[in-house]
C-alpha cells in the first residue's frame, strides 16, 4: 500500500477490503517469521550470555577481564522515575550486565533533597517525593576549591535495590539541599557538583571499585577542569551529549565562569590586580582603600547574585553593573588568556568535547545531520570534526515492564493488544469530561492528571459532543529545538480548515515564554473554536494522557534525548513528528511500512526547512485522513504501536558495549561500531 493509494478519496470499499484481507494473511506470515527469527535470536543471546559468564569465572583472578565502568548522573530518572525523559540508569545498567557479565557498573550520583540544616550521619534515610532511600557513608570525604571556597564532601552508599546495582551518592552542604536534580543543572551548582565527582571518582578506589571508564549521561564531565590536575591516565571518559544546537546558549560570560571555577591560587591572583579591585570599588560604591579586604567577600556575592548585576534599564541601555562587567570580563582573558579560548564566553561542553576520550549522541540520525548538514555553530563544528575520530552514536530504550509498574494504576483503563479497542476508547471518553467546562470551573477536574496540581493552571476546556480525534502535544518551552512555533502555526491551521480536532497542549511553564503566553492568548479569544481545546501550564502524568489520546504530536527541529514518543507507542498514541534524531530512528511511518508501520514522519528535517508549518500540517493531514477514512488501518497501526520493542534489546546494549571496548582496549577508533 503506497502513499498515493492511501491518500486517494476515490478508493472503493471492495478495494480497501482486499487489501485489509491481504495485509492479515502477510501479517501471519511475517508473524510466524519474526517468531522464527526471535527463537534463533534468543539462542544466539542466551548463548552469548553462557560463554560470557564461563569466560567471567575461569578468569575471575586475572581481574582484568572486568571492566570498571562509573555511570554518573544528575540522578533525574533515579530519583523520579515518573519525570523520565531519558533511558533510566538503572535499567540501562540492569541489562547491560546480564547480557555482559564482565562489566562492573556502579552509579554515581548527587544526594539532594536535604535541607541546609539537616545533621549528617553514619546512616540516614532520604525521603525524596515520598520514595525512601537508606544511605551509609564510606571512607571516603574530600574538599574541593570553588565559587571562592573550601567545599566539603562526603561518599555515601545506597543500600541494594533489587537490581542489586552498586550505588554511590555525593554529599555537600554545597549543593545537597536543592530541591530537584534540575536545580543541580544550573551553572554555578553544576560547576559544584561536577568538581566534587571529579574528586570522589578519584577515590573511589578506597571502596574497593578502581574506575576504568567513566560513562558520564549528558552531563559535562570536564566542566571546571581547567585549574586542576587531569584526571588519572588509566581513567577514561565516554561523554554523552543531547544536542549540540544548545551549547551555545549554555555558555557564560568571562568574569562570572571563572570566579565559579577558578582555583585557589588563581583567585587570589585575581583580587591582587589592581584593574579588578577598582572596578569592584565601583561595582559595590567601596572606597578604594577598603577593596583588597572586601574582595574575596565581594567575589562570594557576585557567585551567588549574579543576576541582579545584569539587569538593562527600561529604555534597553546597559546599566552601571552592566558595564563594570564588561570591564571585568575583558580584563579576565588578559590575566588567563588560556581559561577564554574562544570569544568572550566559557562553555563548559566546548571544554568537554575537547578532553573526553570519547563522545556519543543518542541518535543514528542525529550523528548522520551533525557531519552531513553541519547543523552545529562553526565553533562547535571545528571541535566536532576534529573529533570524529572518537566519537559514535548510541540508541536509547524504554523498558516499559519497570516502567508501567509507576503508570498503569494511573489509567482509567488498563489495556494490551488485544482489548484496546474497547478500553483506550473508554480512557479518551473520560478524559474529555476531566477536561469538560463544568468540570474545570468547579475544581473538579482528576487531580492525578497533574504532576503539581495546586499549582496547574487550565485554559480552555473540550466539549464532550465532539466525535473527532484526540490530538496530545508535550513540548518543553525551548521555542526553536523543540518547534513550538510550528506546533502552534499547525493549529491555528487545522482550526482556519475546520478540521474537526480537539487537542490538548501541556507545556511546563509554558506561560513564562511570551510566544506561547501570545498564543494561548490567541486562542483564547477566538470563541469559534473553544470546545476544541485545551492548555495546561503544567507538567501531566503522560501515561494517562497518552492512554486517552489518538496522536502524539512533536514537531521538533532536533531531538536527542527526549523519548516520550517511544512511551506514546506503548499507551496506543500514534506519534506524528519530524523526520530528526530519534524521532526519525524510533517512528515506522505507515507509508514506508504497512506492516510494521507505527506513526507518520515528516519527509524532511524542519530544522532547514522554510515552509516547516507546511511540511508537518501535511503529514499531520494524512495521519487525520487515515483516522477518518479507514479504521482498520489505523486499528493495524495503533496495534503496532502498543507491540513495538522499545527496551533494551541486544543491537542497542551492544552499541556501548563495543565503545566500551575501544575506549577501554584503545582499539582503532577510526572505525565506527556498526
């Protein structure tokens, strides 16, 4: 079945009957194939495993047949599983063992969820969002210099969990009381948090665990390296990156970065000059004579306030600290012309890229674009080509058996292959009366729809009289990468058609970003086509959403690290995206494929694209034909969806497997694993 015959208005019911009948008898066919396939594959595996573990005993002794690896994280989905964007550590490092028994993994990551005045303890209990976590310490604690102070640290060990994964906490007062593992993310916590794992990766010998690769997750390994002594030459580091498009919005002014980094002795070389101390004395109204025992004390507030320093005036002009900066930041690349290499700012993934032993993205796709279409900035690409030659892509998974363990109590109802039909359509009827006028003026609304909600804020509402496909959009407010501009261009379309939708939109935050807050607005005004639509200014639990929509639309320009299209496959939500990253690897369009169809993909990127609107309301309009004319096929490719293997199969684990080896074996890295 092509694009052209599917599409076409003309066809005859006796046709499409035809070829439903014959899609059923191959269907059999291919099925009885894949068992085949998926019998000798198993063999294959479960002999590999066997000769893997043999191998793993006799040489137990020589110790080194074993390969030490050191999985560090901000610990978003070890703390939140249910906040999950990326593959979970835990998983990741659960598979990989059983399919490759001579891999130690252990993981690292911070402690947080602790307030600034909690005592610290041989044992503690960590009460993070109502899940326990039973901590000891180790031997091991340290000090580290940054943000212009001694830091102290701690190693503490998590008590087994049932995969029996090894896990180490960091522990300091510098960051551990933060809230959430995306506070670490900031700069300044970062630049912490990094130091201190640098340090504590460096003794973890002491507990019995001599690290050979450190695989660090999308988190810049060498951040704040540059005034330190380089990591052990028997150490090495794989270094996963999401998106190079981002990395120069990451980047920090001079002044501000180094002070957050420097050493000790470099600050102190610093609050020596005397062109940094008068532009203090300006920047803070102190008498000059009063600078040099005022600085360090200065210093520690600009680390911790930077924002108020920057603000402009209301007519858009720099003001006073504004341009004392700008003096500051120039100075500072004179007195450390090797600390700012490139410009006038520091980015920490710049420094990264250049020192890790080895880089990765999650997408075949992604690292094809990145040296085809040289998507990245000139400065990020001069470092990429450069490095080509260590560098690789990985594919991420989503192993839905522990993942639905946090999920299918939150469904209306539960479903599998065999009776979705009767209960997802059960699940979208009630959630378009959760999303009902009256349900939303009262406060009545599920409240475990929301991951916050006493603080969601509702827009709009769907009126449950219309027999129409339910659309489902979660990007995040990053307008550009994500596409948002097009998702919202996409809408205002189909409404001006009188396409007959309703759709609801999540977007943490989203209200804060001025383009969305215009476009919520938008609609909100449009009378016409209230009933159609909903905004929600909050983070949802996905799988009940995802288990009572039709289609998950993502119209990214990049897209890296986000897996939520491969959860909407697994609740039934057929996923409409671009043609980039993952979304292009994990996606079958049903026009490519007619058996092992799962979705629809634009035919181009949309990163380049001028008419990108047009390009995804195309491949939007087919997947809406496809709804409305033929409900057997979209039965075939809903059921598609709910049946694709998304985990942790034996080709992806053996991807970071054969990168171990090169890193470890320093094996001929001009090759790419294949």
């Amino acid at each position: 079945m092509d694009e052209i015959e599917l599409q076409n208005e003309e066809y005859n019911t006796e046709i499409r009957g035809s070829r439903i009948r014959e899609h059923r008898h191959s269907s059999k066919r291919n099925s009885f194939a894949a068992e085949i396939n998926d019998y000798f594959k198993q063999l294959r595996i479960n002999y590999r495993l066997l000769r893997k573990q043999i191998k793993s005993y006799i040489n137990a002794r020589g110790n080194k047949n074993f390969i030490n690896i050191v999985y560090l994280t901000a610990g978003d989905s070890f703390y939140v599983p249910d906040n999950r964007v990326i593959n979970s550590p835990v998983e990741f490092i659960n598979d990989i063992r059983k399919q490759y028994p001579d891999i130690n993994v252990c993981l690292l990551v911070p402690i947080i969820g602790l307030g600034k005045e909690t005592k610290i303890g041989k044992k503690m209990t960590l009460d993070f969002e109502n899940k326990f976590f039973n901590i000891e310490r180790t031997s091991v604690n340290f000090e580290f210099f940054a943000g212009n102070e001694i830091r102290k640290g701690l190693l503490y060990k998590f008590d087994n969990n049932e995969s029996n994964i090894q896990t180490y906490g960091i522990y300091s007062p510098a960051f551990s009381y933060l809230k959430s593992p995306g506070q670490i993310k900031s700069f300044c916590k970062l630049v912490l948090f990094m130091k201190a794992a640098r340090t504590a990766i460096k003794l973890l010998h002491k507990e019995g665990f001599k690290p050979d690769i450190v695989h660090s997750e999308a988190l810049p390994f060498y951040m704040a390296s540059e005034f330190e002594q380089r990591m052990p030459n028997d150490i090495k580091v794989l270094q996963v990156f999401e998106d190079f498009t981002k990395l120069e919005s990451l980047k920090q002014e001079s002044f501000w970065s180094f002070v957050n980094i420097a050493g000790e002795y470099e600050v102190q070389r610093l609050c020596k000059d005397t062109y940094i101390q008068n532009c203090i004395s300006r920047l803070f109204n102190i008498p000059i004579k009063n600078v040099k025992s005022k600085m360090h004390e200065c210093i520690n507030f600009i680390c911790q306030n930077y924002s108020m320093f920057q603000n402009s005036n209301e007519n858009g002009y720099m003001n006073k600290g504004d341009v004392i900066f700008r003096h500051l930041n120039d100075r500072t690349k004179k007195l450390f012309p090797n600390f700012i290499q490139n410009g006038d700012y520091y980015n920490p993934y710049i420094t990264t890229l250049t020192n890790c032993d080895f880089w990765a993205v999650y997408s075949k796709s992604y690292y094809k674009e990145l040296y085809k279409e040289r998507i990245a900035s000139p400065l990020v690409m001069d470092k990429l080509l450069k490095t080509e030659y260590k560098s690789d892509y990985i594919e991420p998974a989503l192993c839905m058996d522990e993942y639905s363990d946090n999920h299918y109590g939150l469904l209306y109802k539960e479903f599998d292959e065999k009776n979705y039909k009767s209960e997802r359509a059960k699940n979208k009827k009630t959630i378009i009366k959760e999303f009902s006028s009256d349900y939303i003026k009262t406060n009545f609304t599920d409240k475990t729809i929301f991951k916050n909600p006493d603080m969601v804020k509702i827009y709009g509402y769907l009126d449950s009289f219309y027999d129409a496909p339910l659309l489902f959009a979660n990007p995040e407010p990053d307008i550009f990468a994500e596409g948002t501009d097009i998702l919202f261009g996409t809408i205002f379309k189909l409404f001006e058609r009188n396409r007959n939708i309703q759709i609801i939109l999540s977007i943490k935050d989203g209200l804060k970003n001025n383009h969305i807050k215009s476009a919520v607005d938008f609609l909100n005004e449009n009378r016409i086509n209230m009933g159609k639509w909903v905004y929600i200014d909050d983070e949802v639990n996905l799988a009940k959403v995802f288990s009572a929509s039709d289609l998950f639309l993502y119209s990214a320009r990049i897209c890296t690290g986000d897996i939520k299209h491969l959860l909407s496959l697994k609740y039934g939500c057929v996923p409409v995206v671009a043609k980039t990253g993952i979304l292009n690897d994990g996606v079958v369009d049903i026009y490519d494929d007619i058996v092992n169809g799962n979705g629809f993909k634009t035919r181009q990127s949309l990163l380049k694209e001028d008419e990108n609107t047009n390009v995804y309301i195309n491949c939007l309009e087919k997947a809406l034909e496809l709804y409305n004319r033929n409900s057997a096929g979209w039965n075939i490719i809903t059921k598609n969806c709910i049946t694709a293997d998304t985990g942790w199969s034996f080709e992806k684990l053996e991807r970071y497997n054969k990168i171990y080896q090169k890193i470890y074996f320093g094996a001929d890295n001009t090759d790419n694993v294949e």
